[in-house]
C-alpha cells in the first residue's frame, strides 16, 4: 500500500468535520464500531427536518450538526440508529475505559459467563435443551446491541460489520449450531467492548486537556477575594492564583512573579519564569509564588479550550487514506456478501451439495465480509498521531495535515523569529574617532536611537541601558525611513544609519563597514556632518536548540533545508552555516517567498515552509505545509496554520516530522495485515476451512491489533 501517501489529496464534500459557528452543535456519541457505523449515524441525523448539515466521526466518536433542532430530537435520531449520545459539554457518565457503566459493556460483561455455563452444560452431557437455552440466551443478552444498530443500519440502507454478525449468527441458529452462533455474537461484543476501550484512550488525551483548566476562580474584587464559577470570569477581571494552583483562564500579570509550568499549552517540561506585562495560559500551573492577574479573555475562548476544540476538530477529519479505504470497503463488503449468498444457494441446487454445510461456509464468508480491522486502520492512527501531537505542544490542523506532513522531504525555514529570536543584539563597537571611548560612542549614539521604533534602535537603546550609560537628551529628532536617523545631541548634529545613509553623508565607506558585513553582522555609522565617529555591528542572536532542530530533520529523512530571508545574503549565509542549513536564498520580498517555494517544489518535492505565523502568512499559506512557530499567543497562527508548534522551540518540529511519517508507516502496516487476512479467510471459506469462531476471532483479533498498534503514536 504504498501508494496510500500519493493519493489525491483534494477532500471529497462533506468529508471534513462542520466547523463550529452560529447553530453549529458537537455531541458525544458511544457504541460506534467503525467509520460504517458513523455513517449509519450521519443518515439517521441527516434526515430529519431543519438540518442543514452534518459530520459523524468514528475517530472522534462526535457528531457535529448545523440547524435549529432540539437536543431531544437529534439524540432520539442516534438512538434509533442503535447508539447513544450526548452533548459535548455533558460530563461523561462513570469512569473513562473499559469500566465504563454504558449499556454495551455490561451486556458483554453478563454474556460471557452465560455462554462459558452453556459449553460446561455442553461438556457434562446435560440436556440438549438447556445448552442451547443457555447459548440462545447468551447470544440475545450480548447480541441485543448488535442486532440494535443492525436494524438502525439497515432502516438506512447501510451494509455494515453489524447486520453482518446478525445475519451470521441468525443462521447458525437456523442450522441448528447454537453454540457458534453464540460464540460469533459474544466474541464480537467482547472484541467491540475492548476496541472502544482502546479508543477511548485516545479521545480521552483530548478532554484531559480541558480537565486542566479548573472549574473555580479567584476573583479579587475591591479588595477582597471571593470565589467564583470560572465561566463567571469576564474580560479585565482581577483573579489571584496561588502555587499549586491552576489558572482558570487567559490572562496578564499584573502583580507578582511565579514559576509557570505551560506543559499542558507549549508541551515544554520545564517552568518558566513570569512577572507583571507577561501573558499566562489557561490550564497552566503557579510552581511557585502567588500571582494577579487581569483576564484577557472569558474560560469559553481561552488557547487551551481553543487548542482542545482544534484537536478534536483535527481528529474528526478524513485523512485522503481513510477515504480511499471507504471507497474500497464500499464495494468489497456487498460484493463478498452476493459472493457468500451464492455459495450457500447455489451449490445445493446445482450440484445437490448439502443445504448445511454450503450454509455454514457462507456464513464464514459472511463474517470475513466484515471490513472492520480494515476501515478503522487508518482512523484509529489519524487520531492517535493528533491526540500524541496535541500533548508534545504541537496541533496538527487535519488528517489531511498529517499525512502531508509525513511525506514532506523539504523544509524552507524563516530565519527572524524561527532560527534566531527576532531580537537583535550589539555584538561589536569599533571606534573611528579616539576623541570617544566606546561607552561614549554608545551613549551617543543611544541618543539619537531613543525615539526612534527600529529594532536595530532598540538593540542600541538596550545595549546602552545594560551597561548603565547615562544616556544624552537628544532635540530635533528625524527619521530617515529606510536609511535611518539623525538628532542635536549638546551642540552637535548627529546622525546614525547603515551604508545607504552613511554613502550619502561620507565620501567613502569605512572599511569596517564591509567587514561587519561579512561577518553577518548589519552595520551602523555614527557620524557628525561627513565625519564618522563608530561603527556599531549588530546582529539577531540564533536560537541555541537551532543546530539540533536542522540535524534532527535531517536524521527523520528530510533531504533538505533552505532559508527564505529578506536579510541579505551574507546574513543568510552565516546563519545557514552556522546551524548546518543545505541552502539559502536572501533579500527576498513576500512574493519572492512564494516563488521560492514553487521553485523548491519543482523537482516533485513536499516543501513545508516554517514561519511565525503572520509575517509569513503568504508563503505558509502557499507551501503544501505551513508551519507556525509560537502559535499559543497567536489567533492568526492557530487558524491559518496546518501545524503549529505552540512554543517557539524549533525542535518540536523533528518530533512531529517523525510522528506523522511514523503514522503513515503504521496506516500502511495496518492496512496490508488486515488485507492480507481478509485474503487468506475469504480464499478459504469456501472450501470449509474456517469455522465461524476462527472467522470472527481472526477478524476482531485483527480489529484490536490494528488499533493497540496504532495506539504506539500516542507516545511523547
């Protein structure tokens, strides 16, 4: 199946999740088996009055509905369809898993010892009578489910895993075999129950999340704190948090300064420090010191419950492999039904074979009709792979996302704010005029730059400041747009710039100029009328986990690396070797970034462009894979990317190139073993070779061991 990563990658209508809006309601459902079953579910809802659209997910286990009907009518509408369901923000009934009290688990729980007394009778020789008393009983206490969403399926026209196992187990009934029709019904259930109790490992790493975010605030109100349900918390409100405590919400320090653990947002382990105008997440911790904060938003819009509603979002979309799968399933499942329908009919009436035996084979073939191990293979690693993502700190915005970035081989990188901090710093004084000693030349120079809003400005301002400089007053301050500044400093008339400005006011360059240049370094000159005083080279400082970010793309397979900078190229050039970057491409404009990913992609590559979300909103937007940096703060990243790394490390991104290519290598492995199984039981059948137990165990068996494999992602 390796073709499954070249499949088209254009969505089918319909196939992703309703996104939310005005009238746009998300419900829980339980009980669904595989993507068949959803769509029983999906039919069932589509039908009714007001309904303007609908999404059903199997991997998500949610229903997404846009319309103005009553929560009452659609939850009877899943319940006819044999399953159950509840609004989204309903807390969920019992503990999470297999213990889980829902209706399905228990009658599991109460068939199996109903079917191990019916084979003990069996086996001691009691009456026929009470074996198969036992075995019938068996089979309706654990089968009821079953055949409940059987005849929701068929009310809508569906074939699925469910009427199958009911026409199965019907039929050894009918020809007198008991004890494995109650053996077909029992083992599903027991296979189903263990399955979803998989599952629900990998929908619960999403709801832990919004678990985080405590249901109780702080409120500091005229002094005094009272404590409130956090969906009280409006915008501009004072709430205290103490250590130990979790924030209820998005908010500003204003007083205090604490330990922030932001794992649950940024997957970063280790705390970071906060004080007064630093921004702190919802569902974050206080390690250590008390805090005040202003809320910024209310609990309902805070990044953690956005980040939750993404992830499952995510998790509810079709990956371009789970469509192909649906596809081939479509027309595999009826045609092995006709093909099972024949052999029991025709090879009594045309060769005189006997009814029972060409009965029980189509029967065994009727069971390995079930396509359930192979349309849950895909699904059960979309979700997995997102769900393990979204606890690393990084949001992958769709299955579609991720098998995209699973088959990227190239990675173009923005240097300011992705490779360095975006922050320049000075890293060199020389001086031209011995009449000022650096401390001086700085000072000075510090003067003119006070006003003015240049980050090269401010790397001066700052530099000064840490040195504790006494800072001149500067009077008649100009900006030179694109050159730089000039000011009156005591009696003299300054000017500091980079080479334009300082061509147009000396006669020749200083050599420093060039040398700073090649040095990767911006030059700026502090000159009097035509006469230079200093030159100050200063320079973004590269991120310290950089190096190994670009040698852990490399090592996940990705065949190269290119920077896409509006720095010039010698800039580009020591940045690039520094970090061990194969390529760059300098002083380019937005559009050029847009070109240069065209061209990268030339030669059949998947480019992924890496960026902080807004000011390269173009080129992600344009690359097959648009990676935001340092989503957490950032609305736009959140929505406009189709990977987000919540943190402004880069190294998260070796780890979710890896997830995903490992995603797609378990989707593939999956899907050839349920194949392979599927091929061998329906070559099989026909000739008697498979019992009905055999025919069941091996499906449900492949069933689990495709989801426990997929369950693998989920690791950090």
């Amino acid at each position: 199946m390796a073709g499954l990563t070249e499949l088209p990658m254009a969505p089918a209508p319909g196939d992703e999740a309703v996104a939310e809006s005005e009238g746009s309601r998300r419900y829980r459902v339980e009980g669904m088996d595989c993507a068949a079953c959803a769509q029983t579910v999906q039919k069932r809802v589509a039908e009714l009055d007001g309904v303007q659209s609908v999404q059903v997910s199997f991997g998500s286990a949610s229903l997404a509905i846009q319309g103005d009907i009553p929560d009452g009518v659609v939850l009877a509408a899943v319940s006819r369809a044999g399953y159950r369901a509840y609004p989204a923000d309903h807390p969920r009934e019992g503990k999470a898993g297999f213990w889980r009290r829902d209706a399905r688990t228990l009658s599991t729980l109460v068939s199996v010892p109903l079917l191990l007394v019916g084979v003990v009778a069996s086996l001691l020789g009691a009456p026929v009578v009470l074996a198969e008393s036992l075995y019938l009983l068996s089979m309706i206490v654990g089968g009821w489910p079953i055949a409940r969403a059987a005849a929701g399926a068929v009310a809508v026209r569906k074939l699925d895993m469910n009427v199958l196992m009911a026409l199965a187990a019907v039929g050894a009934v009918a020809i007198g075999e008991y004890a494995e029709g109650a053996w077909v019904l029992v083992l599903f259930a027991i296979g189903t129950t263990l399955e979803s109790f998989a599952l629900d490992r990998t929908r619960r790493a999403v709801e832990s999340l919004m678990e985080l975010a405590p249901s109780e605030a702080r409120l500091f109100v005229d002094g005094h704190e009272r404590t409130v349900p956090a969906a009280l918390v409006a915008q501009g409100d004072l709430l205290v948090v103490r250590p130990g405590e979790r924030f209820a919400v998005d908010g500003r320090v204003v007083e205090g300064t604490s330990g922030v653990d932001q794992s649950a947002i940024t997957g970063e382990s280790v705390p970071v420090d906060v004080g007064p105008g630093d921004e702190v997440f919802g569902g974050s911790l206080a390690v250590a010191g008390s805090l005040t904060i202003e809320a910024s938003r209310p609990a309902a819009e805070s990044t953690l419950s956005r980040i939750a509603a993404m992830v499952e979002d995510a998790q509810a979309s079709r990956a371009p492999a789970e469509r192909f799968i649906d596809r081939f399933a479509a027309i595999y499942t009826p045609l092995v039904f006709v093909t099972a329908l024949a052999l029991a009919v025709l090879p009594p009436l045309a060769f005189g074979g006997d009814p029972d035996t060409w009965g029980y084979r189509a029967l065994a073939l009727l069971i390995v009709a079930c396509p359930c191990s192979l349309v849950i293979s895909v699904p059960v690693a979309v979700v997995s792979a997102i769900g393990g993502a979204a606890r690393d700190g990084v949001l992958i915005a769709s299955g579609q996302a991720l098998e995209d970035l699973g088959r990227v081989n190239v990675i173009a990188l923005d240097k300011t704010g992705t490779l360095t901090f975006g922050s320049p710093e000075l890293e060199q004084v020389t001086l031209l005029d011995r009449a000022h000693s650096e401390d001086e030349a700085l000072a000075l120079t510090a003067a003119v730059e006070t006003r003015s809003e240049h980050p090269l400005a401010a790397a001066i301002v700052r530099a000064a400041r840490e040195r504790e400089l006494t800072i001149p007053t500067a009077s008649g301050f100009r900006a030179l747009p694109g050159r730089g500044a000039e000011a009156n400093v005591g009696d003299r008339e300054l000017w500091v710039g980079g080479p334009r400005l300082a061509g147009e006011r000396l006669d020749a360059l200083p050599a420093e100029v060039n040398r700073m240049h090649e040095a990767g370094q911006t030059a700026l000159v502090l000159g009097t009328e035509d006469r230079p005083l200093a030159v100050f080279g200063v320079a973004d400082q590269l991120r310290p986990e950089a190096s190994g970010a670009i040698a852990g793309l490399h090592a996940a397979g990705i065949e190269r690396t290119a920077i896409l900078t509006g720095d010039s190229d010698s800039i580009a050039r020591k940045v690039s070797a520094s970090v061990g970057i194969d390529e760059w491409r300098a002083e380019l404009l937005p559009e050029d970034k847009l070109q240069a990913i065209d061209s990268l992609a030339a030669g059949g590559e998947v480019v992924a462009m890496v960026g902080d979300g807004i000011n390269d909103a173009p080129a992600l937007a344009a690359a097959p894979v648009g990676v935001a940096m340092g989503a957490a703060g950032s609305d736009v990243a959140l929505g406009a990317a189709d990977v987000a790394l919540m943190s402004d490390r880069l190294d998260r991104l070796p780890n979710a190139v890896s997830r995903a290519r490992r995603a797609l290598g378990i989707m593939r492995v999956n899907v050839v073993a349920s194949l392979a199984v599927k091929f061998v039981l329906v070559l099989l059948a026909p000739f008697g070779l498979v019992t009905l137990v055999v025919a069941v165990a091996a499906d449900m068996g492949m069933s689990l061991a495709v989801t426990l494999n997929a369950l693998r992602l989920l690791r950090r």
